[in-house]
C-alpha cells in the first residue's frame, strides 16, 4: 500500500519553488493560492529569503500551496487511484486534506492563511520557542518536562520529540538534558501545539464554520492519534484542536505499518517525512518529491504498486 505524506513547518527553503514556476501551470496555479491565502506566494517561494519564509504567517500557506502543486502533479492521468492513504505532520494536515478530498484549494488556502496569521499572533504574546529532543527515555522526558513546565509538541518518531515552552525552560532543560539525550534549539516564532496557541484555536473554529469540508475520498490518517478519518467536518474539527496539541507522528508511521505500508511519497518541500521513515520504517521504499525532476521517480513508485 502506497502512502503520500504532506510536510510541516521548516521544511521550506529559500527558492525551493522556482523549478515549479517554470511551468506556466504551476505558476498560474500559485498566483491563484497567492489571492486564496492573502500572501504573495509566488515571490516567497522563488526570491524570499530564509528568515522571510520562516514568518509563520508566510511559511505555513507557502508549504500547503507546495504540497497543492506536487498533489496535482503526482494524480494527474488517474494515479490517485493506486495510492492506499494520505496524512500530513502538522499544517502539512491541511495539504492531506486537499488530496483526500476533504477541503477544496480555495478553503484550505482560506484556512491555512488565518491558521498562520492566528498562531504568529499567538506566538507573539509571550518569549517561547521550541527545542528537539534526540534519544534518551521518553518517559523520564516527559517527567522532565512537566517539572519545566513545557510541553511535548511533536512526538516524531525514531528517538525524536520536539518539546516547546518558555524560552527559560527550554535553556533549562538544555543545560540539564535527560540521560543519553541531546537538546537542539529550533528557530520557530513560539510554542506551536501547546497550550500557547489557544488564542489561535478560538479563532480559528470561527474560521472553520465557514468551510465547505466533504467526506474523504481517500484513507487519511490524523495526527491526533494516528487514526482513521473520513468524515471531513470531524478532521476539520482536529485541525483546529490540533493547532494546541501534540503532533503524534510516531502514530501515524505505527499505523501506515498496521496497514501494510509499501511505499510512501512526500510532497514539496519534501525530505523531513522521508528521513523520519527511513529510521523508523526501514526497508520501506520512498520517493521525496523536492523538483519537477523527482516526478518520474515517484510515477514509478505508483507504477510498482498498481
């Protein structure tokens, strides 16, 4: 069973869209995203610098519109119908959306533009950030964590937690790690998935009751518990609730493997998810589709599992 997977936050990088806008179709396509999201989308993802398309306001419109583009790509000539499921880590949810059927373009460009804006603003209440924790034991973690104070935002699977809180806590936390564990700082605006973002949750549910979400047409897992969704107003509910909640990634990859995963092909800007699962599903061909030039490569993936 084929899997297509949908990146979050950090994977962009500076002119990784400019190879797409070659093709007069991706370009016309990305100026259409641009007006749905309220962002100019084109400029970013060709000439935007890196601390230009970490803005969360930019970056996470700029992400889904990316994945947009690879899903029309990757299920043109009737594709769709070899690819077993789809899930995305994080916003990259709102792109799994898209390609399950569940949101339209212009909704889920409607929504992922206020789902920026609301958690930048959120972000900029009050001095937190976000660390990634490699190895060491979970649960001794997670002991630490709520004597800090912070909270587990992404549970990523492979020995990897990204933890996010108080700026304070975070240093405390990397002076004073948990055995055989490592403690890296990321360069994001806030505490995403905590309890931080709860401005951006009310806002959003307010954004949420004016899409038109569909059932899904395509097995789509959740980040709330790795599990199966196919009513489209219940998964937009968890995209708004999960705005302040972890991100069970780990769950998501157990879950493709209940499910005999064979394959899996990320969408631009692609290579985290592919990363996570050559540690944690090894053995399991993959394709990252980061250029037009890596199309040919995730056809043939399709081909070999029709």
């Amino acid at each position: 069973m084929l899997v297509v997977v949908c990146p979050g936050q950090g994977s962009q990088t500076p002119g990784f869209l400019e190879a797409w806008l070659a093709n007069p179709a991706f370009a016309d396509a990305l100026r259409a995203m641009s007006e749905q999201a309220g962002t100019d989308l084109v400029s970013a993802g060709t000439v935007g610098d890196a601390d230009t398309i970490r803005d969360t306001a930019i970056a996470q419109p700029l992400i889904v519109a990316a994945g947009v583009l690879t899903l029309g790509a990757l299920f043109a000539d009737g594709r769709r119908a070899a690819v077993g499921g789809i899930a995305g880590h994080s916003v990259g949810e709102i792109t799994a959306a898209v390609g399950a059927g569940v949101l339209s373009t212009a909704d889920a460009l409607t929504f992922v533009g206020e789902r920026g804006r609301s958690m930048k603003a959120a972000a900029a209440a009050s001095p937190t950030g976000m660390s990634a924790v490699l190895g060491g034991d979970e649960a001794e973690l997670l002991a630490r964590l709520a004597a800090l104070g912070l909270e587990p935002a992404n549970f990523n699977g492979g020995g990897q937690i990204v933890v996010a809180g108080d700026l304070d806590a975070l240093a405390a936390l990397a002076s004073d790690p948990p055995a055989k564990s490592r403690v890296i700082p990321l360069q994001v605006a806030g505490a995403f998935h905590t309890r931080h973002m709860l401005p951006a949750v009310q806002h959003l549910t307010e954004v949420a009751g004016r899409l038109s979400p569909t059932a899904a047409t395509l097995p789509l897992w959740t980040n709330a518990d790795g599990g199966l969704i196919l009513d489209g107003s219940a998964f937009v509910d968890l995209l708004v609730g999960q705005v302040s909640s972890p991100v069970r990634w780990d769950l998501c990859m157990q879950a493709f493997t209940d499910a005999g995963v064979t394959g899996i092909i990320e969408v631009a800007p692609a290579g985290a998810l592919v990363g996570l699962a050559k540690r944690a599903l090894r053995g399991i061909p993959t394709v990252a589709i980061k250029t037009p030039d890596d199309l040919p490569a995730a056809y043939d993936l399709i081909d070999q599992q029709a």
